[in-house]
C-alpha cells in the first residue's frame, strides 16, 4: 500500500481507526463538551445568585409573569405597611388626646368641689375669693389645654379627621372630633364663685362640662377601638401578601442547594471531559510519527 506524504495526510485531515473518523481541523467532541460546559456553568451560576439572594427571580427573565406580579404585591406590601403607620399614629393622637382629657376631667372634678365648698354659707365672701383664686386658675388650665396639637394638628378644635385604612386609599375612617372651645366649657371656664348665688350657677355649668366631657372621652374610646381594628386587619392583610409573594418570589434553600450540587458536578465534570476531548486530536500525532 502506498504510503501518504504528511503534507497529503495534514490537506485531507482525516484518517480511518477502525470505524471511526478523526479530525484535526474541526474537533466536535470538544465544541460539545464545551457548550454543555457552558449550560452548566450558567445553570450553577444562577443557582449561585438564588441561594445568595434568596430570591427565585433574581432576573425579569427568570419568570417574566412571576417577576411582573411580585412587583405589584411588593408595592401593596409597601403600601399597606404605609397605611398600617398611618393608622398608628392616629392611634397615638387619640391617646394623647385621653392624656390631656384626663388631667381635664381631674380639673373639672377639682373646681365642682370648690363650688361646694363656696355654697357653705359658714364661709366668708373672703374665703370664697380664695377658692375663686383656685377655680379661675383650673378655669384657665381647662382652656390652654383647648389650644394642644399633635404634631402640628389641633387636637380639641372639632375639626374632624380622615384616616386611610386601606392600601387603596379608596377607604377613610371619619375620626370623631373633640371641641374643647364649645360654649359648655367655656361656660364652666368663665364661672366664677366669689358669692353662693354665682357658686350655684357656677355648679350647673361645671357639672354640664363634666357630662360633656365624659361624652367626649367616651368618643375618644370609640375611635380607639375602631382605628385598632383596622390596623389589626390591615396587618393580617400585610401578612396574607407577604405570604403570596413569598410563594412566587422565594428561593427553597433546600431543593436549590440541590440544584447547586448538581450543577456543580456537572461544570467540574464537564471540565474534565473538555480536557479530555481537547487531547483527542493530538492522537494524530501518533499516526504521523
């Protein structure tokens, strides 16, 4: 059999070993292992970005859908938890508000008896100038506490406030208002018991601002109540969302740790067999020797 020059054997680049062709100029086993390299490579990588971010859809191609809807439940998570503060300042408004009506209940209390005390007709006009002294200043503490704001917001002016208590904003709670400027306070305020004829008139319109006072706490109360309900509702609401996004959006640790051994395997391996196939072509150097 006539033997072939190397510059023949290099210009056709194949040879027959049994039923098997080898090539040098394009090496097909190694352009295979090195795509499968590659899916490999990826598919680890992004294992790699799930476990460390701990989200699924670390890439709006990740789940185009699914990325599209854990953004509008991320914004109405963000939003209810905006209503939820809301709401819970309207709460400490309304306690704030208790806190001064307490100290006014205590004042109104306070001048009630001394309207009693100016009636014992065993005091002197003297003495009931001195508990006048008293009453006046209660008088007066009743109605700076009129003028009180909650950061900026009047407390006891009667004006009425509207809170949000959904993440829609298509919802609000009309908050009782409480006036402590109405002419039942400020009748008792402006009472004076200097004599018992004025202690007498001074006694029915200090007990009117009690009763009065007692509606307005009772009104306070009732807001209380109403705004904790909605801020108990909104924060099982929260948590309902929070869980839906988290089905959509959260990594399992457990199955993509999996994940990441496998593809892990598969680059070290498919490493080795790029290698492997690399080699291959040198083979023909032992046909031209």
């Amino acid at each position: 059999m006539p033997s072939c020059s190397m510059k023949e054997l290099w210009r056709r680049s194949d040879f027959k070993e049994g039923t098997k062709t080898m090539v040098i100029n394009t090496n097909y086993s190694a352009l295979s292992s090195g795509r499968q390299l590659g899916e490999s490579q990826g598919m680890l990588n992004k294992s790699l970005a799930r476990l460390s971010s701990g989200s699924k859809l670390v890439n709006p191609s990740d789940d185009a859908a699914g990325f599209a809807v854990s953004a509008r439940f991320d914004a109405q998570i963000n939003r209810t938890q905006a209503a939820v503060d809301n709401i819970g300042n309207a709460v400490s408004f309304s306690q704030t508000q208790d806190g001064y009506l307490k100290k006014v209940a205590k004042a109104l209390d306070r001048m009630s008896e001394l309207t009693m005390f100016a009636l014992d007709e065993t005091k002197s006009n003297t003495d009931r100038g001195l508990y006048n002294t008293e009453f006046t200043n209660l008088g007066a503490f009743v109605t700076s506490t009129a003028t009180r704001d909650f950061n900026g917001v009047s407390m006891f002016s009667g004006s009425a406030l509207n809170v949000t208590v959904n993440s829609e904003a298509t919802g609000n709670f009309a908050y009782t208002a409480v006036n402590l400027g109405n002419t039942t306070y400020t009748t008792a305020t402006a009472s004076t018991i200097t004599t018992t004829g004025n202690a007498t008139t001074a006694l029915t319109s200090v007990k009117n601002a009690i009763n009065q006072l007692a509606t307005d706490r009772a009104v306070v109360g009732a807001n209380q109540s109403a705004l904790n309900m909605y801020q108990e509702q909104l924060g099982v609401a929260k948590d309902n969302l929070a869980a839906a996004n988290s089905r959509i959006k959260d990594v399992n640790v457990a199955d993509e740790s999996t994940s990441f051994a496998k593809y892990n395997i598969l680059v070290q391996a498919g490493t080795a067999m790029l290698a492997q196939a690399n080699a291959s072509p040198q083979s023909a150097l032992r046909l031209l020797g």
